[in-house]
C-alpha cells in the first residue's frame, strides 16, 4: 500500500482519517509535510505524531493501542518513594530544554541511533519558545542527570522522550512531573507506544479510537495555571 503524502508547503493540510494508519508497523498513517509549529501542533491534536530516522522522510504516526496514563492512576513503588522522601535529586521545569533534548537525541548504546535529529530537535526547539513544548530536569550536584520533555496543549500533555544519567532520576522527573499537571488540571498523559518503565509508573493501554476521544475533549480545554517556569 502507497502511503499517503502531505504537501510540505501546505501546513495547515488535514492528516488523513487515523483509522487508515497501517497495522504493519503499527500506526503508520503518512508521510511528508514539514514539522512547522502549526503542522506539528495540528498532528498531535489529531492524535498524530511524527518518528523518523535521519535520512528518512518525515513519517507520521498514530498507533493502536496507545499508551496513556491518567495522572491519579500514577503508581509509585515503595523505593521510588524512598528516594523521592530523600530529596536526591531537585527537580526544575523548562530550564534547561536544550540540554534535556540534547541527552534524550544520544543513542542509548554503541548499536543504536537516534529518530530525534537536528531538523526535529530545531522543530521542538522553536515550539519551547513558543510555550507549547516543555522540559522537565532532574538535578544532582548541579549536574543534569535526568529529565523529559514533551508537548502541553490544553489538558493533555504529550510526552516525546525521556533520559536517565543516574538510577531514577527520569522517574522521580517524571513523578514530580504528573504532581504538578495534577495541581494545574491536566487530565491525561500521552505516553504513545508501550514501554515496561512507563507501564511500571501506572501507564495502560487504549484503543486508538478512545484516545481520539479523549484528546478532543481535553485539548480544547485550557487549565487555570501555566506557570511552567
């Protein structure tokens, strides 16, 4: 089957219908376009997101099932609880995005690449600015040991890709991440594909069609507070 492909000068061009995604890779739905602000916002509002390697062409993405998570359902185990009690590590919020993308963009060992290449690390980049992508750091000694980053629109925020230097700082980012969307209103947590560590913090699986509905519900509601700095 022939993807479909966008016009990489029409930004506001609509995503195919999500139910035409391939099953084989999961969620494949079209390919082309540009990762302009508007083009990336509009995607992720459609439950759309773009994953490629370098050298590829922008491929985009709506998976079934997808991975979510539901702020109170957030499992913290007994350890987690104990090193967060510890205060190890001080957790901050945009203050070091660059940086946070930079370490998440590494290859994880010496056989693997990266799919977050210059041209989406300038992507994202340019969303931060605009407030609509964010960090979160975990700090030990000054030095940056952990964090994620992500996509915030409306009550919904997008997670993109998170890194760890030092045994669970990503958790307790990500911990002390969910607390505060909980204090700002946000109802729901995209974690996209399945992953054992985001399972372990409460993440489960839904169909693509309920994750549809629930970002067109929440997207277009705005939470009280954004103070993210």
């Amino acid at each position: 089957m022939q993807l479909p492909i966008l016009d990489p000068a029409n930004p506001q061009q609509e995503f195919p219908n999500i139910e035409t995604a391939l099953t084989d890779p999961d969620g494949l739905l079209v390919m082309g376009g540009c990762l302009s602000s508007q083009r990336i916002v509009n995607a992720y509002k459609a439950g759309i997101f773009p994953w490629y390697s370098p050298g590829e062409p922008i491929l985009w993405w709506s998976p079934n099932p997808r991975l979510i998570l539901i702020p109170e359902n957030l499992i913290i185990s007994r350890s987690l609880k104990k090193t967060i009690r510890k205060q190890i590590f001080n957790i901050t919020f945009d203050q070091a995005f660059a940086k946070v993308m930079q370490y998440c963009a590494a290859p994880r060992d010496e056989h693997t690449g990266t799919w977050i290449s210059e041209e989406m690390t300038q992507a994202y980049t340019l969303l931060h600015r605009q407030g609509i992508a964010h960090s979160v750091e975990a700090w030990f000694d000054g030095e940056l040991v952990g964090g994620l980053y992500g996509i915030a629109i409306g009550q919904v925020f997008y997670g993109e890709s998170m890194f760890h230097k030092k045994t669970d700082a990503s958790k307790v980012a990500f911990c002390q991440l969910i607390k505060q969307l909980t204090q700002w209103d946000y109802q729901l947590i995209d974690c996209q594909v399945h992953t054992n560590h985001l399972s372990s913090l409460g993440a489960e699986e839904i169909t693509r069609a309920d994750f549809s509905r629930l970002i067109k519900q929440y997207c277009s509601i705005f939470p009280h507070k954004l103070a993210w700095k």
